[in-house]
C-alpha cells in the first residue's frame, strides 16, 4: 500500500507484489470468483500460504473499492453539471474546479478516468479495470469468462464502465 500511495495509482504496486509471490512460490492469487469457476488455486496449500495469498487479496480489493468511489463521484459529478448547464461536458476538466476540486484519477493506472460526451446526451465513464489496458470502454469479459457476478466492476471485464441508463430505444420491447 505504500508503493501504492508514492506512485498514485495501484498497478506498477500489484505487479511488483505478484512478482514476490512468484518468488515465493505462491504463485498468481486467485480471487474467490476464479476458485468459484475453476476450484482450488494452484499454489502449495498451507496454512501459511493460504494467509498469505488472503492478504494478497486486500490491495486489489481496495483498488476496486477506490476505482468504484471515483467513478461514482465523477458520475454524480457530471449530473450536477448536466442539470447546471443543460448538456455533459466535453471533458473532465470543465468539471474543475467549481464542481470537483481536482481531475478525477483511475487509481488502476493514475490517470484521469476515461470519459467521452455522447452526440445523444448520454456518457462513456469508465476506469481501465484490473488488467491495467485502455480498451476503449469495452466492458466485455476477458477471454474464457461467460458469466458476471460483480456487476460493472467484474475483476474480469476489459474495462470498468459506469452503467449508462436504458433509453426509450434500448428498454422497449419488441411486440
């Protein structure tokens, strides 16, 4: 966490506690959803590796808790905008200072969050995800995952995209 504060973000710090893992023997870190689709993890089962490996687990954790706080925040924040000015901005930083006192960072990577204004008054709002790769805010699952149970921020989707809300085109049913 202290590579993680002097950094700004969080993926240079988990590559390098993966990489002591490695070293250790313990090997890539399963979260409970991985266990869940294809069993136990592959490292030397003790108890000392399975603490270590759960205490491995709380940066990740707190980077997703993080990503979804700015997120939520900056989505908030561009309400509040919207309601003010009748339209989205077209970027984050019109959101300076007088509705946020600093540019929104992903804390995956330290960059600003990804946004784009949409032409039909929505917004793309999205963090980079786990995998720590700008793939253009495709919340799509990596490859050989089917399923989702964490919603918008599945430690498995390409990029952590801000639900958008249904319109009238995409919520009516067909006759």
């Amino acid at each position: 966490m202290r590579s993680v504060e002097h950094a700004g973000c969080f993926w240079n710090a988990l590559g390098s506690q993966d990489a002591s893992l490695n070293r250790l023997g313990i090997g890539k870190l399963p979260d409970s959803f991985d266990v869940f689709v294809f069993g136990q993890p592959d490292f030397p089962q003790s108890p000392m590796s399975e603490e270590v490996a759960r205490l491995a687990r709380v940066p990740r954790t707190v980077m997703r808790v993080e990503a979804a706080r700015q997120i939520v925040v900056t989505a908030i924040t561009l309400q509040r905008y919207h309601l003010a000015h009748g339209s989205h901005p077209t970027d984050l930083h019109y959101l300076v200072p007088a509705f946020l006192s600093t540019l929104p960072l992903d804390p995956v990577e330290g960059q600003p969050l990804r946004y784009r204004s949409n032409a039909d008054g929505t917004f793309l709002l999205y963090s980079v995800g786990e995998n720590g790769v700008d793939d253009g805010g495709d919340p799509s699952l990596e490859k050989y995952f089917e399923t989702s149970g964490y919603a918008w921020q599945n430690p498995h989707a390409l990029d952590w995209v801000w639900p958008s809300p249904a319109t009238d085109k995409t919520s009516s049913a067909p006759n």
